[in-house]
C-alpha cells in the first residue's frame, strides 16, 4: 500500500468515526435529551443555558464511553442521569467556592463620547442660575465661569474685595439650594 493510499484509508476511516459520533449524538438526544435537560435545569433554579451545558457534557462522556456502555446490561439512561447529577453537583461546589456574579448587559454601562451629560447639567445650572439675584450673578461669572481673581473682579464690578468674597459665598449657598430643589445635589 503506498503512502497515498493510507492517507485517503485514514481520512475515510475519520470521516466514518465523525459520522459515527454524530449518529451516536444525534440519537441520544432523540431518546434522553429532553428528560435529561428538565432533569437538569431543575437541579440548577431554572438555569437553561447552564443545563444545555451541562447536558451536552454528558452527551460527550457518553460518546467518549460508548463502547463499554452499549454493553451494559442497565442501558445507557441511568448511567447518563448518574453522570448529569455528579455534574450538577460539581456546578454547585464550584459556585459554593467562586460565587456567580450576574454580568447581565443590561447593567452594563458603556460610556459613549456624547455632550449629553454636559448639556443636561449646563442646562440645569443655567436655571438654577437664573434664581440668583444679578449681583450673585456677576460675581459667580467673574470668580467661576472667567476664572479671575477677588481682586480683579473687585475692579471689574467696582466694589471692595470683600463684598466680592461675601456675595461669592451666599451665591454659592442659594446656587447649592437650587440645585437641590432640581434634584441634582443632595
């Protein structure tokens, strides 16, 4: 036999195990799949996608003994539900040791470059803004929004540089209070 000969023997005696396998699959979970799946969701709170899992598990175990369990005398059902429950229990010593923490997407948040943010809060601060008296007004421009000092802002207004620091510090408190009243500070 040449060696070209073997590859192609080789590769038809894969494909048949390949056929073969999915055959085995294909048929255990005709005749056990569903039982199987209710079995193990049950075990796991209603976790269906952990139960597939978990099923599919045992789907393979069963195909990597297949051999030695056509020739059992019980049959195959018990033994895959015996399997399936070692796994259940095995799932549930795992999560007992590493908790699962639900990483559900709809609690993710995931930041977008918008100004959306920005706005709103510009938004708000404007109307809360317009509560102040025009004096607090002017200070909190000159001291906040055009960052200058107490005492060019004292030249700019024309007043002494503690009415600047004392119309600073009420404008703050009643711009805190409105901002509370809107719900954006606490």
């Amino acid at each position: 036999m040449s060696t070209q000969q073997a590859i192609v023997l080789v590769g038809e005696r894969a494909d048949e195990a390949a056929e073969d396998a999915e055959r085995f699959v294909r048929e255990l979970y005709a005749e056990h799949g569903t039982a199987l799946l209710a079995y193990a969701a049950r075990r796991l709170d209603d976790d269906w996608h952990r139960a597939q899992d978990l099923v599919q598990e045992a789907a393979v175990r069963a195909w990597q003994h297949g051999p030695s369990l056509a020739l059992s005398s019980e049959g195959i059902r018990p033994w895959l539900f015996r399997v399936l429950r070692n796994l259940v229990i095995d799932e549930h010593r795992a999560r007992a040791v590493r908790p699962n923490v639900p990483h559900q997407l709809d609690d993710v948040v995931i930041p977008v470059g918008d100004d959306t943010d920005r706005v709103l809060t510009a938004h708000v601060v404007r109307e809360a803004l317009a509560d102040l008296t025009e004096q607090q007004r002017e200070v909190l421009h000159g001291m906040y929004f055009q960052g200058h000092s107490v005492n060019h802002v004292s030249r700019l207004l024309g007043i002494p540089p503690g009415t600047v620091k004392s119309r600073t510090y009420y404008a703050m408190r009643a711009l805190k209070r409105a901002l509370t009243t809107r719900g954006v500070l606490r």
